[in-house]
C-alpha cells in the first residue's frame, strides 16, 4: 500500500514537474502572439512584405554601373588606393582649414602634392565618369534576399564597404577639381556622393542606414569647400540645395528598423524551430576567428543545453522585450519626423528605453568571449542597446542637412545682392520654400549677419539649449575633437573659413609636420 502511494505521489510530481514547464511554455509563447496581434491590429507592419521595397524597372538600376566601378577600383594600384584627401579640417571650435587652398596634403604620416593626387584622379577617369552616371539614376538594387532573416542575409552583396569608399574617392577627387580652380567638376563629384546616399534609401538595414549617413558626413564637408569657392554659380547651387533636400534620414531609419523588426522575427522563428539553426549560426562565430575562446567539451554541452532553454522558455520573453524596443524606435523617428523635435523624441525614448532595461550599454550577451557564461536571456534584445547611438547619428545627420541647405542658399542669396540676408525669412520663396528649421528643437534655425559681411549660423546642438551661437566645449569637458557636431559643443555652429594665422597655429599645436 506504502509503496502504491510512493509511486503514485512520485507519478504525480513528475507529472507536475513536466506539466508546469509545459504549461509555461505555451503562457509566455501566448503573450508574445497577443502582443504582435496588437501591433497588427495597430497596422504596424509585421509581415516582410509589408516592408520590402517596392520593386525597381532594370532600367532604372544603378547596380550594374557601381559593380563596374568597384571592379575598377579593386584594380587600381594610383595613390587613391592607399591615400585620400579630406575636406573641412577643423582647427579650431567654429573654424576649419579650406583644404583645397593649401599648399599640400598632409597628415601624420605623409605629404602628398596636390599633382600626384590629381594624376591619380585622372587615371581614374573611367571611375569617375560612371559614379557621374548614379547621378542620373540614383537607385541600387542587389537583389538583396530578405527571406530566410537578417542572421542568413549576404552583407558582402550589399557593398557596403565599397560604398564608402567611393564616397572618399569622390571627395578626393572634388577637392582636387577646387585645386585646380574646376568648380563644375567639383559639383559634379559631389552630387554623385548624394546620388550614392540616395541610391541606397532602399536598402533597409541599420548597418546600410549607417553607412548612407557616414557617406553624407563626408558630402557635407565637399559642401562646405565648395561654398568657399569663388566662381560658383546659382545653378549649381540649386542642383546641390536640391540633391540634398531629396535626403530623409529620419525616414530611412524608421524603414530599417521595421525591416530588422520582421526580419529579427523570421531568424527567431527559424532559431526556435530547430537547434542546429541556433547552434550552426553561435558556433560560426567561433569558426569564423572573430572569437578566439577555444571551449571545452563542458563549455560545449552548457551552451547546448542554454540554447535548449532558450528556444522553449527564454526566447518568448526576451523576443517580448526585443519587440517593444524596436517600437519604442519607430516611435520615436515617427515623433521627430512628425513634430520636428529631436530633443522631446530622445527624452522620451530614454524614459520608455529605461522601462524595458534596455538604456544600459555593457553586454549581457557576451558569448563570443565566454560562451559558457553568456546569458542567453538577452540574446535577441541586446542589440537593442546600441540603437540608442543610431538615433544620435540620425538627429545629428538631419541637423547638418538642414544646416548645410540653409548655408546654400545663404551663398545664392549672396550671389544674386552682394550680401547675406539680414534674416533667413528673407529667403524664402525665392531661396528656400520655407524658412530652414532646427530638428533638434523644431524652431527655424539661429542666423545673424555679422559686421564684416560674414554670417553666424547654426543649431542648438544636443543640449537643446540656444547658447548664442557658441562653438566651445561644454565647462569640464577638454577635447582635440573640434568637428563642429561635437556632441558636447555648446552650439553647432557651421564652421567659418579658419585664418592663416589660426591655420599655422593648428599645425604648431597638432602633430602633423610642417613644411
């Protein structure tokens, strides 16, 4: 009889014992699904077809040509493979170097005349007479395939090195045409660095979002160079103020985001649906060198019985959290493109990032140094923590755009009277359809004229405070970086041309040699 009980209370603790974890499986896995059932409700797009692009006429790609181009460049032995030129130096807070006007080119390392990089621009000419043709047709399509999730997708298809690359080509190019006093060509160059940015709106990746705005940082420096040049005319101001304008950061990033979203749930559907999926895609890390931790047999077993747990009972959480800080994301590109405000989308993306656990930047899930110790809790929601880092780039891209369209037609006002503006409204209609705004407040951006005939102009930068258009540092912070979006600058002041007094001091103070 004892033993009857024995055994039929042992049944039923081992019942309870597989029944609660089974049981638990199906909660968690229900209010994962309830929970993309309201964003489906909510119209949010869930579904990969809801967010690849629309499809794009042979006609009308661009891919061919810059496959021709990185063919060409991979070939090219010219100083361009080794060395390149870059433009608005700073030298000092609101100051940078006109880089086309100096004597040479110089770094830490070297100098090179502006004759051996112009005599490798022109043994480029075939590279840089089909970049000039994106201009016309700025649109790439890799046949990139979404399908099988982001862990499966093929970057090295995408280009995305070669895209900035050509991106410091150009540049190096243009500023070798202001050199030689070639403004057109310069222009030429510069819109075929817009066309790039443009071309790759489409491709709907963070990684491809963050190169596009790498691109366009490199573009807004050419601007700034070309405004310097004497012989510019309103035309090509116009095509340039245009090219730019044509530019959504905001946008793009909401796109790549809805794309990781649903791609994010294809790969965890397939990691959930088989080990091996997981297995194969942690273990190629390891075969691939990017880590170096040689596991044991223990270590192996461990990870194998993590990934066990995780596709049963700790995916469904951490997908969960993953979920609700991709639309805490979107969200907040939705309120900057919506509202013009970049410093009330951020603070409230700080408050909802903090509710989730999501604002800290060390990682929980580090299994490429410590595979055993890695917690697989936060496999799919890690990577969360470093968008917050995107959405500064995105703000800080939007801004120098707006800022940098101002300045152009600051210089075709100037063109056409002689002078700048005592005011921005003064551009508008004929210079800017409306009056240039300030995304980090949504207010039109600060300008005054000055005495000299020089203007002040700029945005009120991270703190959102207006400081009087001051370019320095904020109080305790010391840095060599004087790049004008300096994120502890007090204001972001668009960079006037730096004195040759303030020029030979730079190279005192700085490391490079002097000639």
């Amino acid at each position: 009889m004892n033993r009857r009980k024995i055994l039929i209370t042992a049944g039923i603790v081992l019942g309870v014992a597989i029944l609660v974890p089974v049981i638990r499986h199906y909660q968690l896995r229900a209010a994962t699904e309830a929970y993309v059932a309201e964003l489906k409700a909510e119209g949010e797009p869930t579904e990969l077809a809801q967010v690849i692009p629309p499809p794009l006429p042979p006609e009308q790609n661009s891919a061919e040509t810059f496959r021709e181009v990185v063919a060409l460049m991979k070939a090219d032995k010219s100083l361009l493979a080794t060395n390149l030129v870059y433009g608005m130096r700073m030298v000092a807070p609101g100051k940078a170097m006109i880089q086309w006007q100096q004597p040479d080119m110089r770094d830490n390392d070297e100098t090179n005349s502006w004759d051996d990089f112009t005599a490798a621009v022109a043994q480029n000419a075939k590279v840089f007479a089909l970049f000039r043709q994106i201009i016309e047709k700025p649109n790439l399509d890799f046949q990139i395939n979404y399908d099988q999730g982001i862990a499966s997708l093929n970057f090295t298809n995408m280009y995305l090195a070669e895209s900035k690359r050509s991106a410091q080509r150009l540049e190096t190019a243009a500023l070798c045409a202001l050199h030689q006093g070639d403004t057109a060509a310069a222009v030429n160059n510069l819109r075929a660095m817009l066309a790039l940015v443009k071309a790759m709106r489409d491709e709907r990746l963070v990684i491809s979002e963050l190169v596009r705005i790498a691109i366009a940082s490199m573009a807004q420096s050419v601007n700034w160079e070309i405004l310097q040049s004497p012989n510019l005319t309103d035309e090509q101001l116009s095509e340039m103020q245009q090219d730019w304008m044509s530019l959504d950061f905001v946008h793009g990033e909401e796109n790549a985001l809805a794309m990781e979203f649903v791609s994010g749930r294809i790969t965890t559907a397939k990691w959930r649906n088989s080990s091996s999926e997981l297995q194969d895609y942690l273990e190629s890390w390891t075969r691939s060198g990017l880590s170096d931790h040689a596991e044991t047999s223990l270590e192996i077993l461990k990870v194998r019985a993590k990934v066990i747990l995780w596709r049963y009972w700790w995916s469904y959480p951490d997908e969960l959290r993953s979920l609700k800080g991709y639309e805490v994301f979107m969200k907040s590109a939705r309120f900057a493109e919506t509202n013009d405000s970049f410093q009330t989308a951020r603070a409230n993306q700080i408050n909802e990032l903090a509710a989730l656990n999501l604002i800290k930047t060390n990682d929980d899930f580090d299994y490429f140094s410590n595979p055993a110790k890695a917690d697989f809790h936060s496999l799919l929601s890690e990577d969360l923590r470093s968008l917050s880092a995107v959405f500064n780039k995105v703000m800080r891209t939007e801004t120098a755009k707006q800022v940098t369209v101002a300045a152009i037609a600051l210089k075709r006002y100037q063109l056409k009277h002689g002078k700048y503006p005592a005011d921005l409204e003064s551009l508008v209609p004929e210079f800017a359809s409306a009056i240039p705004f300030d995304p980090m407040d949504g207010q039109p951006l600060c300008y005054r004229r000055n005495a000299d005939g020089t203007y002040l102009l700029y945005s009120v930068g991270e703190n959102g405070v207006d400081d009087g258009g001051d370019p320095s540092l904020e109080k305790y912070v010391t840095s060599s970086n004087y790049y004008w979006q300096n994120a502890h600058a007090l204001d972001w002041v668009w960079p006037q041309p730096a004195t040759a007094a303030e020029v030979q001091k730079y190279y005192e103070t700085s490391k490079i040699p002097q000639r």
